[in-house]
C-alpha cells in the first residue's frame, strides 16, 4: 500500500493510543501514536486525504509498518 489515506492512519493512531495508553500528568503519547500524529496533522493543514508511506519520516514508517503487521495478525 503505496497511498495512505486520513481514515487509516487515524485508525493507527488509535490502535496504537489503545495499546500503551497516554501517561504522566501530560498524558504523552506513545511514541508510536506521536510520530504518526505529525503526518495526520499535516495531512488535516493541507487538507489532503491521502499521504504517500514514502513521505513518513524513519520512526512514522516503522510505527505504519508494525500496525499494519500486528492488525493483519502477521
């Protein structure tokens, strides 16, 4: 999958928030949740629908790739 659309990475920010849930006083993000947090929000300033996997930084790509093997159960 080349193209990821708003829904779908939202839909990893929330697995990922359910998994570690936020924590502190602050209520952090886990890393997985944050790194995928900045290309949604730039996808919402944009207002784009879709964002090529190529364009996430080193730690987005690893926090996509692991969500889409662990909820495809590989």
């Amino acid at each position: 999958m080349s193209e990821i659309s708003i829904q779908e990475l939202e839909a990893a920010i929330n697995f990922w928030r359910a998994r570690p849930p936020a924590s502190g006083d602050e209520l952090v993000l886990c890393k997985e949740a944050s790194a995928l947090s900045k290309p949604y929000a730039l996808l919402i300033v944009q207002r784009r629908n879709t964002l090529s996997r190529d364009r996430l930084d080193a730690n987005a790509q690893q926090a996509w790739d692991s969500y889409v093997r662990l909820k495809n159960g590989l």
